[in-house]
C-alpha cells in the first residue's frame, strides 16, 4: 500500500482536475491575475508527475502518506451561512489583549467580520492575501512562491496550484513591532473529507522587527486535510520571530512548509508546538543566503493515541558567517509516533558556519515509537557542526526524588514532563505569546491534570 501512492494520485486526479476548474471559475484572484494562472498550472502538472510521496523516498522514508493520497477531498465551498456560524464566542478562547493585529481564517478563507486589523503603524500592511493580491501586486510577485520548489514538493505543488488565501504581512523598513500578528485559522468539520490549502507571505523590510503567531484550531468534527505553505522574506538586518501552533482534532491530516530566505546579518526564530492532528507533517527550510545570519529552529511535539508526527528540518548555509541551532524535544504516549529528520546543508563557500542539532525525546509506553535522523552534509573545510539525538523515558531517580518530597506518582510525572518541556518555552522570549504556549502545553501533556496541580 505505501508504494502506490503515485498511482492512487493517477486515480485522484479527475477529481483534482474538477477542483482546479471550480477554483478557476469562484475565484476573483484566478480570474483576474494571467501571472498566477500560469503559476497554478506548472504548480499542478508538477503535482500530477509528482504524486504524493511514498516511504522510498528517503525524505519520507518514516512517514506513509498512503491515509492522504487514497482520500478525495474537496475543496470548500464559498458559503456565508458556514463563515456565519462561527462566532465571536466560538473564538473568545483565542483573543489575547496587547496584539497589533489578528487575522482570522474559516476553512481557509479571510472572515473580515472577526478580524481586528492593525492601527497606528505607518506603512505596516496586514490583510488578507487574495485582497493583496488584487491591491498590491508589485510588491507580492517578486516574492509570492519564490521561495518554494513546487517542481520536487508535492505537497506544496498542490498548495500552489489551489491556494485561494491566507495572511499578507509586511513589516516596513525600519519598524519595529512592540506587539505580534496573530493569524488564526479555524476548522470547521465537515460531513465530507475538506481541503484548506492556506498560503501566507510575510516579509520583514531591513532593519525591522515582527513576531508572528500562526495557529490552527479545530471548532468540528470530520476528516479534513490542511495544507499550508508560509513563505518569509527577512531583509538585511532584520530580526523576525515566527511561531506556529498546530492542534487540530485528531481527525485532521496536517501538513505545513515554512520557507525562511534570509538576507544580510537577519535574525529569524522559528518556534512550533505540535499538539493535535492524526498525522502531521512539519516541514522548515531556512536559507542563509546572506552573511552574517542567524537561524533558532526550536519545537516541541506531543503525540498520544495512534497520532503521527513528522518534523522534517532542511538547513542550507549558502553564505559564510552563519549561525544555525535547532533544538526539538518529543513527548510520545500510546501508539504514537513521532519523526525528525533534520538536514544541515553548507555549501562550498559557506566557512565559518556554526551549526548545531539536537533531538531529545521521551517515550511513556511501550508501544510509542520515534524516529530520528540527524543528517550533515558539508563542503566547506572551515566549519563548526554538530548533531546529537537521545531516545529515553522518565528519569527514575527524578521521580523518586520528587515522591520523596511528598508528591503522587501522577503529580510526580507530571512534574517532570512540564520541566521537560519547558526547555522548549525557555528558548522563546518572556512575554504574551510564551505564557500562551505554556497553557497550551500544559494542558497537552498526558498527565496534564497533575502537572498544573503540582505547579
């Protein structure tokens, strides 16, 4: 079964074919950009040459794709009646006070009644991205699917060929951004199997700084498959924050790609938490094409059930001076299973790179499993690169030390596991969306309960 999903992608492409007719035919941005038309079918006939990608090939070599490719699903059609039911109580538990903007997405698509755009920030440009498309056209080309490979990604081909919207940010040179941009994008359920194929562009001008907060949510039930592609652009010498939350309902297939092009002596930190979904796909590629960089790719995943969860990092140092750190800790309950695959990339010319890799990961059954495969490849003679990874349960002595102290078995754990995991949070800045993340952990972990008793 997990070598016939080029085939089974054959079999899907009548389907596929009628969802890029329908999308020509209900979208303004299609109907009226002749680039884009042009962009969406070379995206779409690298897909169908494609396929989804099966475990031969050694990017996916642990994570079969199979539940993906032999389901249709279809996209989401433009209906006021869905976008109205969700409401302002619906999203109540994802306000946060202090923001400079929130973006709010159903199924995808912008819901401009329940947005809260951006005031007082001369040239800061938060919206919609088909809006932009239609608006701001010079300055989105250039960059709008520049920094993707849709002629070897397949699940970003498909992301190309029907993306419809998703967040435009722009950060002007100069700026710098005191409060984040919140993008939040809602699941709604669905009684047939839905694909949302969110696209966001962010681009940080020079000498500017941004914190971005993607997050995904489920508010229904159902099967549904969320594809989503963020591109970002940081200008010289800019310092961008980007975190991501994925904690859809474990009936949801999520696949994300953020590609990170880096200039001049730029900072950018990406930060995830992985929470929900039944199988997921987490896929960073940062490149250092200016020298001088500096790259944090810092994560947490926490799996439970019959979950999947694939981290996949690919690092191209392509200018000297560079820095790279990645650091992804894994928490795995029942038949869980979590991957990460990260890649460190020097080019020739590329000296004077630092680089570092560490996977750590806790195992509380004997039937969760992990995979883990750190990978270098260096041409470069002048470089400083290292890679570790460790497999392990709760530490027995620990937990003895901690019940000694008066606390139960479960509180004792839970304890443990939270500390664990805050080594995640403590590579985040203090502040809004650090305490957030600290919730939301808490409350993932399997002995979630007595952790947040025992603090």
């Amino acid at each position: 079964m997990e070598g016939t999903n080029v085939s089974t992608t054959i079999q899907q492409l009548p389907s596929y074919l009628e969802a890029l007719l329908q999308l020509q035919q209900q979208s303004p941005v299609h109907r009226q950009e002749s680039w884009l038309r042009g962009v969406r079918e070379d995206a779409f006939t690298s897909f169908c040459q494609l396929g989804f990608p099966t475990v031969h090939d050694e990017d996916w070599r642990f994570t079969s794709v199979a539940p993906i490719a032999q389901t249709t699903f279809h996209l989401s059609e433009i209906r006021e009646d869905e976008t109205d039911t969700v409401t302002e109580d619906d999203i109540a538990p994802y306000r946060l006070e202090s923001l400079a903007a929130q973006l709010v997405f159903v199924n995808g698509r912008y819901e401009s009644r329940l947005s809260c755009l951006p005031a007082g920030h001369k040239g800061l440009q938060v919206s919609s991205l088909a809006e932009a498309m239609l608006k701001e056209r010079e300055k989105i080309e250039p960059h709008l699917t520049r920094y993707t490979d849709s002629s070897k990604e397949a699940f970003t081909a498909l992301n190309t060929a029907f993306f419809e919207d998703g967040a435009f940010v722009f950060i002007p040179r100069g700026l710098a951004l005191q409060k984040p941009i919140y993008l939040l994008y809602l699941n709604t359920g669905s009684e047939t199997p839905r694909i949302a194929n969110p696209r966001n562009l962010i681009m940080a001008g020079e000498n500017s700084q941004g914190t971005i907060l993607e997050d995904y949510v489920s508010l229904g039930v159902g099967v549904s498959f969320t594809n989503v592609v963020t591109e970002v652009v940081a200008g010289e010498q800019a310092v961008l924050h980007h975190y991501r939350i994925e904690r859809e309902s474990t009936e949801v297939f999520h696949v994300s790609t953020l590609s990170i092009q880096q200039g001049r002596s730029t900072t950018v930190n990406s930060h995830s938490v992985l929470t929900g979904g039944a199988l997921v796909r987490n896929n960073i590629q940062p490149v250092l094409a200016g020298e001088g960089g500096n790259c944090l790719i810092n994560g947490l995943f926490v799996g439970n059930g019959r979950q999947h969860l694939d981290n996949y990092m690919k690092v191209e140092h392509r200018s000297a001076h560079c820095a790279s750190h990645q650091f992804y800790n894994g928490i795995l309950d029942g038949e869980s299973r979590g991957v990460f695959h990260g890649r460190i990339l020097v080019c020739k010319g590329a000296q004077q790179t630092d680089s570092k890799q560490t996977n750590r990961n806790l195992l509380l059954s004997d039937t969760a499993q992990m995979d883990t495969k750190p990978q270098l490849e260096i041409f470069a003679d002048d470089v400083k690169c290292t890679h570790s990874a460790t497999i392990g349960q709760i530490d027995e002595e620990a937990l003895f030390y901690l019940r000694s102290r008066g606390l139960d078995e479960a509180a004792a754990e839970g304890l443990l596991l939270f500390a664990f995991a805050s080594e995640c949070l403590e590579r985040m800045n203090p502040g809004l969306i650090r305490n957030y993340l600290a919730k939301i952990i808490m409350r993932a972990l399997p002995q979630a309960k007595q952790s947040e008793a025992a603090l």
